[in-house]
C-alpha cells in the first residue's frame, strides 16, 4: 500500500518529459524562417545561413536528447564546472536558446512562488541554475551539478564539487547516482549539500532523493519522494527517472553510508 502511495505521488507530481520538443520547435521555427527569408542575395544570404545552421543545431540536440548521448558534446570541464569559450561559438544557437528559456522560466516560477532552491531536509538543498545568484555567501560542504549545459555558479563556495552531466530530463546512470549520494552522505557531515540541475525539478530530484537515502534519512527513495514533495512541490520524476532510481537501489541497497561500503563500477 505504501508503495503504491509513493507511486501515485510521483504520477500526480507530473513528469519531466517532452524537454526535448522545445528544441524540435526551434529548429523547426528556423527552418520555416530561413525557407522564407527570401530570394537568395548578398544581403539575405548570411542571415539564411544563420537561421539554416540554428535549425540544424537544435535539430542536433533534439536528438541527442532522446538518444540520451553526447553530453561532453559541450566541453564542459569536469573539474572546475566551466563551459569553453568554444562550446559558446560552435553551439550559439543552442546556448543563447537554452540560457534565455532557463533564465525567463526561474524568473517566472519565482513569480509563481518557487524559489530557485529550497531546503527538502536540514542542510538538503535542491536548486536550480541560478540559485547561486539568491546565495551568494553561502558556503558549501558538496555542490552536486546535473547540468552539462551550464557553468558552475557556485565553484568558489563549495569544499566538494561532483559533476554529473545530464540532459535536461534524462536521469544520470545508477552508478553515477550512487557516486553523487556516497559524496554527498560523506560530506554533509562539514555543512549544506546542493544537489541543482537547471530549473531544481527532475535530474536533482532523482540524486537528491539517493543521497538522502544514503545520508539515513528514509529508507528508500519512494519515502524520500514524499517528503520532498512535500517541501518542494514542483520536484517530478518521469519513467526514466523512477526506472534508474529502482535500478540504483536494487544494485546498491538502501543501507546508509559507511567507508566501508563498497564502490560503484561503471
């Protein structure tokens, strides 16, 4: 029966699903742009060329999204949280579209009263993008960042930083969630943990409630759903999420952490 609640729980939150139809209407808005921007000529031309290579890269995304692949495609420096100059060049169309879309989306949940972090337990953060800009002083005992797309804001203000580059709405690998929550329990010890994606809703649910599982908070991660919900409403997992958190405690257990627990294999 309990369960079956937890289950219900995670249908009536909603899913994370979809993301990736977003970039399907961009590049499908390009396309339809740049075939009527007009006859070829010196002046039209760039900009045809412009709106043509846009659709192809969101095209491109598009589908790494539901393929679930490509998430260095971007550069992103493992050890420091920091996107390349390059990835801003190569990629424009994608950054400008995403950083624009992320950016107006917080402005208006905050307007809408979620906050961009939210503290689901004592010392248990989960955040989105910007929430280093609500934050700035604070200090860190871990960041867990979900986000291959974004730089890490927050870099300067945390004694451990883990990486786990995701796709907005795809789950990161059993292994990599057992990595984030073993880090996590071991750190939580020296202050807060921030376990953040994009908009703090699907990706750093799915750590988030393996870390807390790990710290011996709940006993498994259908329990800590509920009580995240419950400080955190907008916080939703979609089937891959669920599946990769099933698969995360059938491999790993659910016991809380010790130094003696063993590694995860990749």
């Amino acid at each position: 029966a309990d369960q079956k609640t937890a289950d219900q729980a995670c249908l009536e939150m909603g899913a994370v699903h979809g993301v990736h139809l977003k970039y399907v209407a961009a590049s499908a808005l390009c396309s339809v742009c740049a075939y009527h921007a007009g006859p070829d000529g010196e002046r039209i031309m760039p900009l045809r060329s412009l709106l043509v290579y846009s659709a192809a890269t969101h095209g491109l995304f598009a589908g790494l999204f539901v393929a679930r692949v490509g998430m260095g495609i971007l550069g992103k420096q493992r050890a420091a949280g920091v996107v390349p100059w390059w990835s801003y060049l190569v990629w424009a169309p994608f950054h400008s579209f995403t950083y624009l879309y992320t950016y107006f989306h917080t402005l208006h949940s905050e307007a809408h009263g979620t906050p961009v972090a939210t503290e689901v337990a004592p010392g248990w953060w989960i955040g989105g993008r910007y929430a280093h800009w609500r934050m700035p002083e604070r200090r860190w005992a871990a960041t867990i960042d979900l986000t291959c797309e974004f730089p890490e804001g927050s870099i300067r203000n945390t004694s451990n930083y883990l990486l786990t580059p995701c796709w907005d709405g795809v789950p990161p690998t059993p292994a990599q969630i057992e990595e984030a929550a073993r880090l996590a329990a071991r750190a939580c010890g020296g202050g807060d943990v921030m376990v953040h994606c994009a908009h703090g809703r699907g990706r750093s649910t799915t750590v988030m409630l393996a870390c807390l599982v790990r710290a011996g908070l709940f006993s498994d991660w259908r329990d800590a759903f509920e009580a995240v919900v419950e400080r955190r409403p907008v916080c939703r997992l979609n089937s891959k999420m669920r599946k990769a958190l099933d698969t995360w405690e059938a491999r790993y257990g659910t016991a809380p952490y010790s130094v003696s627990s063993p590694r995860p294999s990749f």
